[in-house]
C-alpha cells in the first residue's frame, strides 16, 4: 500500500500554465455583472411600473367617485339602459360577432400552446 | 466580496483547482478547465453566501466537486471511454508521460467518489476534515473511500 501511496504522490497531474484562464474567469465575470445590473434595472421597472399603476388607479378611483358625488344618476334607470342597449346590440350583431369570438379563441389557445412549448425547451 | 477580492482569491487556487479537476476529467485539461470556470462562476454569483466559515479553497473545491458532478450527469456514460481518458501528445512519450497515462486511465476506472477522495488527499494535500466538506460526507467514509480507491487503484497501476 505505501507504494501505491507514493506513486500517487509522485506523480501529481501537472497543470500547464495558462495565463489566459484568470483573464477569461475574469471576462466571464464581467458577463455576470451585466447579467445582474440588466436584471435589477428590469426589477427597478417593474416596481416604477407597478407605483404608477397603483397612483394611476387611485387618482382614477378619486375621480369617480367625486363625479359619482358630484352628478348623482338613479342607479335603476342607468343600469337598465345599459342593459338593453346591450341586449339590443346582441341581437343585432350576434351573427358578425360569432367569427371574431371564434378566430380569438383559436389565437388564445394557439399563444398558450406555443408559451408552453418554449417553455418545455429550456 | 468585491470582484477584485474574488479574482485575487481565485488567483491562489486556480493551479490546485485545475489539478483537481484534471485528476477527475481523466486528464482532459480542455473539459477540466471549462468545468473550472463554471465553478469560478457559480462561486462568484454565489460570493454573497461565503460567510468565512470554512476555508475559501474549501468551499471552491466543493462547488468544482458539484460542477463536475453535474457534468457527469449530463454525459451519458456510453460517451467517454478509457481510450480516451488521456489525451497527452504524441512526442511525450518518455517515462514520466507513461506514468501520468497509467494513472489517469487508473482513475477513470475507480468510483467519482473514490477518485476525487484519492485526487484530494494526495494531490492537493488536503486532510481528511477538509475533503468531509468539500464531499459533503462524514470523516469515516472519507477514510474507507480512501482505502477502496487505493485497493482499486492497485489493481490497475503496475508498480
């Protein structure tokens, strides 16, 4: 067994000198930091996107409901007339309106088919 | 850690490294290297969590270990051969060049865990308590993969 031993240290692998390999570690490091600046500038966009929508969405919700204190309608006569404005274009318009609800259908599933196939590639 | 940290730290242990993952990659210095700068990078993007609490080296050899062992799982085993387990050039043909192909030929027929044990403890001079961490397993069984790598290993170097 010792002589196994000492061969195996004897004969250590030897590694050629490659100054090359600092300089590419460092290269790829460097590749990281991109990586990781373009990722918090996406998460800094996203969280910007995200206040705006918020502030957006309140300044809207404050602006309804001044108007809806500012100018009261009968809740009843409005949401009648919505309702059979609605039922009236339906009527009118259900044989065009078939298509477009079929042609979006068939785009819908074929956007989730091809979402779940580039997923399954990585 | 700074990046400038990083590299100064890497700097120190590149040459052990690379002789670590040589020893493992049966003497393929190309395939060796690119598992070597995977590691480097893991490491880096992983520098956040190096508390200090182990050695530096350590904890890069352990994440060369696991980059290496992803490696091995994503190559089928019918793809490597022993043939091909030392590609030294052909001039080198002296003494020394037999010896180094008898050796890789040897490793790449014991277990990964064996071999990188025997790599570890002999060609890096590590102590048993430090290859426990970078191979993730209680002291005990560094030891008895230790003393079955060299019974493997005996049975196919000619002394």
């Amino acid at each position: 067994m010792k002589e196994i031993e000492e061969f195996l240290r004897e004969n250590k692998p030897v590694v050629k000198d490659d100054p090359t390999f600092i300089l590419e570690a460092q290269r790829r490091m460097e590749a990281v930091e991109g990586i990781k600046a373009e990722v918090d500038r996406q998460r800094c966009y996203g969280r910007l996107a995200l206040i705006i929508t918020l502030m957006v969405g309140l300044f809207l919700g404050v602006v309804a409901t001044a108007i809806a204190y500012l100018y009261p309608l009968d809740a009843n006569t409005v949401g009648q007339g919505i309702l059979d404005s609605i039922r009236q274009f339906l009527t009118t318009w259900k044989q065009h309106l078939l298509l477009p609800v079929a042609l979006l259908a068939i785009a819908l599933s074929l956007v989730l088919m091809s979402g779940k196939r580039s997923r399954s590639t990585f | 850690m700074t990046q400038e940290r990083f590299i100064s730290l890497v700097r120190a242990e590149q040459e052990p490294l690379r002789r670590f993952l040589l020893a493992l990659c049966g003497g393929d210095a190309a395939l060796a290297d690119d598992i070597a700068q995977d590691a480097l990078v893991r490491a880096y993007v992983a520098s956040g969590s190096f508390l200090g609490l182990s050695k530096f080296s350590t904890w890069l050899f352990r994440i060369a270990y696991n980059c290496y062992i992803d490696h091995c799982r994503k190559v089928r085993p019918d793809q490597t051969s022993l043939e091909d387990a030392v590609a030294l050039p052909a001039s080198e043909t002296s003494d020394a060049s037999f010896r180094y192909q008898q050796l890789y030929q040897a490793l790449e027929r014991i277990p990964e865990k064996e071999k990188a044990a025997i790599a570890l403890f002999y060609f890096e001079d590590k102590s048993i308590k430090e290859i426990s961490a970078i191979l993730n397993m209680p002291q005990g069984t560094v030891k008895y993969q230790l003393s079955m790598g060299r019974n493997h290993l005996k049975q196919y170097i000619q002394l």
